[in-house]
C-alpha cells in the first residue's frame, strides 16, 4: 500500500518537516540527550500521556538553521530522521523505547507503533497565541483524538524536499562580523555542501603567537578552493550579503575526503535548561578566554579574539559555530586578538616580524619564508623576486 504522504517523500535524501498546525514550525535537532519526563512515556496501560522530546525543537527561522537539514531514509513501515549526529531510533531508545519505530500514516501523522498502539508525534506547543519556538512532543493517539479539530492539525507534518533553491540551507552571518563590503561567519555542519559565487570558505592553516618572534599574534587563512566543505568541518565563511536568502548553498549527499591540518574546532550543540528543565540536558561549551577565541574584528582585520559577545550564546559556543583552540601559554600574548592573514600576508609578516625583532638589526637579504640567502644588503646577482631587505619588502627584477 502506498501511503498520500509519501507524494512528500521522493526517497532517501534532505529534507526539512514542517508542522500543519497554526504556528507551522519546522523540526529541528539541537540536543541529543533526553530528559527523565521524556522517559516516563508509559505504554503498559495502552494509553500514553502526552510527554516532551526536548531534543527535538519546533522553530519558525529555518533558512540558515543547519538544525533543520534533516536526512530521511526509510520507507512507509519504518524509517530515520537524521540530523546534528543522532537519529530518530537512538532517541526512541534513549527514551526506553527500543521496540518503537518511526513510521508515516495516511493522514500525515508521524507514529511510533507499540504493541498495535499508536504514538503521535506533535507539536507540544500548541497553546494559543503559538509561541515563537516549541517542543516535540510524544502521545497516544486517543490523547490527540480528543483535541479539537483546529489542534489536530498539531499532530500532522509535511515533507518538504530540498531542491536548493525553494527549499535551502543558506549561510546566516549573524554575528554581523565586516570587514570591509564583505560579512564573516563560522559554521560547523553535520552535512557536507558547497558554496556557491559570492562566497568563500577558510580554515586556518598555520599561526604564530608568541610576541617574541612576531610584533603581533597571527595565524593564516587557507581558502578552501573549490568550495566544498566536508561534513563536521568547522571553517569561517566569506558572504557578499548578509542575507541568508543571497547564500544559499547546495547541499551534498556525499562523503568528501577531511581536511588536514584545520586547527578550528567546532560545535554541534548549545542547549543550556532553564531553570524548570532537567539540568542533566544541558549541551554546551562554555567559552574559556584562556584557552579559546571567536571570530571578531581587531583594527579592521578580521581576527580571533578572547571577548566578543554577539559570537557567543549566553557565554557559551553557540550551536554550529566554530572556534579557535589555543594553549593558556598563549592566554596573555593573544588577549587583544589574533589577525587572520591571506598566505601571502601571512608570509611577509612573519619574516619582516622575525627580521625585525632581532636585536641589533643584523645585516642581510631574505626570502619571504625568512630564510637567508645573503649576509650583505647588496643586491647583485640576486635571483628575480621579492625578498625582505633591511625589514621591507623589496621586488627584484
């Protein structure tokens, strides 16, 4: 039997689920843990009671939320959602559930079925006005039943393939990082995807903290040329715009080979309890300015920095972003930011910088790598090319 929901599903592949209900909130992971409420879902009478999944948040912002990309394979008598590195099975057994399955009905109902029960998932937050976010929930079937009609639609979802252009991930540079026309942003994805005009992508490659040897801590960029960013790759993004609408990316269901050598660490989850929350949920970093930096701005370059508020969440590395990792040796030198320099930049600096800093000047002609090819500042017989003479750069033709 084919299933009416199914003209929704075309196959193994992205998608994003939306909510029928009024507040229309799309399914998102930011949490792969489970509360103890969401494990006290009972199926021993034949009837459930309604219960939060917390891993599971209904947001209306879905554009730039990797949190939506959710990867569905399957078919109408079983299958996974998969998002941020968990799946919809492991959650079921986290809750205590082993012997549930997600499954599609004729009425556009998600359900898990135990021993011939129905077990709906809806939108918990179907109180009116609809709030802005909301939780999954989890309840039997007569619980939903009951409702009425307009609250039914809660428990009823669409599938909406993505296609990359109607239905996108886009880059979203919230922080509202610029230097210059151009917007910055980190990003850490469970999915592979790749850029399109208008963007670029880093990491950085290599750096120099220590001040004895530069006049100022820097570390380089290294672009990542065809655009292609592998899955739980943490990078920073170059945008022209800072619409997400302008970056849409194209997603890629394939698996590219790592990037070596990425010293950017990243984060998938930032789930921080309130108060009236189960505290063992809680899923975050929290930032440390002696062994961490965010992405900022120092004297109009774009840097690392050890304070910069709108790239944290409530002082934590917020979900999906990256950040830099540095030893607490560095902790001081690297205080007031650490400039993020183009290969070519960050060659010239560090052999002026190391140039320079000796003491007393020694006499002398450098390459760009700051390896000496001269005791002299004469240039005769010199090879064509730029090399550092007397701490500048100097072009030889």
């Amino acid at each position: 039997m084919v299933f009416p929901l199914f003209a929704q599903y075309s196959g193994e592949g992205f998608y994003r689920i939306k909510n029928r209900g009024g507040a229309g909130r799309y399914i998102s992971v930011q949490n792969d843990k489970v509360s103890e409420e969401s494990k006290k879902l009972d199926l021993s009478s034949g009837t459930a009671q309604s219960v939060p999944i917390e891993a599971l948040q209904l947001v209306k912002s879905r554009e730039g939320n990797p949190g939506t990309i959710l990867y569905v394979k399957g078919n109408a008598t079983g299958f996974t959602l998969e998002a941020q590195g968990m799946n919809t099975q492991e959650l079921l057994e986290k809750m205590g559930q082993s012997n549930m399955k997600l499954q599609m009905s004729s009425q556009n109902e998600l359900f898990s079925s135990y021993q011939g029960m129905q077990v709906d998932l809806f939108d918990f937050g179907y109180d009116y006005p609809p709030k802005f976010d909301a939780f999954c929930g989890v309840a039997g079937i007569s619980y939903i039943r009951q409702l009425e009609t307009e609250y039914k639609q809660y428990a009823l979802w669409d599938f909406k393939k993505i296609d990359n252009e109607n239905e996108y991930f886009g880059i979203n540079p919230s922080e509202n990082i610029k230097v210059g026309d151009k917007y910055y942003t980190t990003l850490f994805t469970s999915f592979a995807y790749q850029l399109r005009d208008g963007m670029k992508a880093y990491y950085i490659d290599q750096h120099i903290y220590d001040t004895n040897h530069v006049k100022e801590p820097i570390a380089e960029l290294k672009e990542i040329t065809d655009g292609k960013i592998p899955a739980a790759t943490p990078v920073i993004i170059e945008c022209s715009s800072a619409n997400v609408a302008d970056n849409k990316t194209t997603l890629l269901d394939e698996t590219l080979t790592p990037i070596s050598g990425n010293e950017l660490k990243g984060r998938v989850f930032s789930f921080i309890p309130t108060e009236r929350e189960d505290q063992s949920m809680k899923n975050a970093l929290q930032f440390n300015q002696n062994t961490m930096r965010v992405l900022g701005v120092v004297d109009g370059k774009l840097a690392f920095v050890a304070n910069n508020t709108a790239a944290l969440n409530k002082g934590y590395i917020p979900a999906n972003k990256a950040y830099l990792p540095i030893s607490s040796t560095f902790a001081a030198s690297t205080a007031n930011g650490i400039k993020l320099l183009l290969p070519s930049e960050y060659a010239v600096a560090a052999s002026i910088k190391a140039v320079t800093s000796e003491e007393p000047a020694k006499e002398g002609i450098y390459t760009l790598t700051g390896t000496k090819v001269k005791y002299t500042n004469s240039t005769d017989n010199l090879p064509k090319g730029i090399y550092i003479i007397n701490g500048k750069k100097q072009v030889i033709r």
